[in-house]
C-alpha cells in the first residue's frame, strides 16, 4: 500500500495529512480555508489519491502559513507514499480547460525540487483567498516532494477558472506520474543512475 501519515505542529499550524496514492478519491478536507479545500479536491477527485487534510492555523493573522504548510505536509506524505519509485511512470503531463482558462502541468519525479511558476492571475483574490498563496503551496509541496514540477496557466480571464484548471491539471499529471508502468519491471526504478 502507498500510504503515508503525516503530522505537523508547529507555533503557527497543526496539520495532519493522509494520503494513499491508490485510492479512488475519497476525501475528507477541513484546511479551515474554503478555497483551498476546494483546490485539494480537485488534487484528490483528479489524481484519484485518496486524502484526508485537517488543519488548524493562525488565520486570525492570514492565511499564507496555513497554505504553505499544507503544502509541506503534502509534500511530505507524498514523498513517504512514492517510496523509491520502483516501477511508476515518473513523468507525467495534463492540459485542463475550464470555459475559457486552460492550464498546463508537467512532472517529473525526478528526486530533486525544482518549481518553475507561470500563472498570471486576472485579479489577486478570489473571495478572500490571495492568490500568491498558491505558489506558497506548490513550493512547499515541491520542495518536501522532491519533484520538479512546472506549472502554466496559458489562458483565462476568471481567476477561479485558472486557479481552478491548474490544480486539476496538477491532479492529472500527478495520477499518470505515479502511475505503475506495465511495461516496466516493477522492481526497476526509472532512471538510469539506478535512483530517483
């Protein structure tokens, strides 16, 4: 089983995050910021990940510790749930459209954190959600994922539809990357250093 727990307390968020990379979905989000329960369902009802998010943190100041350390925490119990990779795909890819945004993403699960971040937001919130935020999830999720992760949002003139497409791409790509290759033997890790 490709699962993992992880928990985070800090003075600022106490975070639990379960994931099992062959689910079919399920999911149960309590971030205590709509919007983002919002973006991590599209991760999980996409990438057919079964996930369990809860989270208290200090929104009385903002949201932006709360986001980034979901994102840690994903990161974390991402990198715990792959393991070392024998027999997945590792690279996947996604084009998403929602009406007239269409974003693109690209992963490579490849044991080094790279992110490169192209969303050119038509208005900095959504509801109250900022959308800086955003990237503060995805490097956290990248940097303890260890995964080299490109994001573009290519169109759209509705921040909610580009924010929208983008994590549903990411939830395509994620699915396809750790998907178990049937023409590869499932003791073979994909690279030709022996080691992702």
């Amino acid at each position: 089983m490709r699962t993992a727990d992880i928990q985070r307390n800090t003075a600022e968020t106490q975070i639990r995050v379960k994931i099992e990379l062959d689910g079919t979905g399920e999911r149960e989000l309590d971030s205590g910021i709509a919007f983002l329960d919002h973006m991590l369902d599209q991760i999980a009802r996409h990438g057919m990940v079964d996930l369990i998010v809860c989270a208290k943190g200090d929104l009385e100041i903002d949201a932006h510790h709360t986001v980034e350390d979901v994102g840690i925490c994903l990161g974390q119990a991402f990198a715990k749930a792959i393991g070392n990779k024998q027999g997945v795909t590792r690279y996947g890819h996604a084009y998403v459209p929602l009406d007239e945004a269409l974003s693109r993403v690209v992963i490579d699960l490849s044991g080094r954190p790279g992110l490169e971040f192209n969303c050119d937001w038509k208005r900095q919130f959504v509801g109250q959600f900022d959308l800086d935020l955003i990237h503060e999830f995805f490097q956290g999720f990248v940097n303890h994922a260890q995964v080299t992760l490109h994001l573009d949002n290519l169109k759209g003139e509705n921040a909610h539809h580009q924010c929208e497409t983008l994590f549903k791409a990411f939830g395509r790509a994620l699915r396809m990357a750790i998907a178990l290759d049937p023409r590869l033997d499932a003791n073979v890790i994909p690279s030709t250093k022996g080691s992702l």
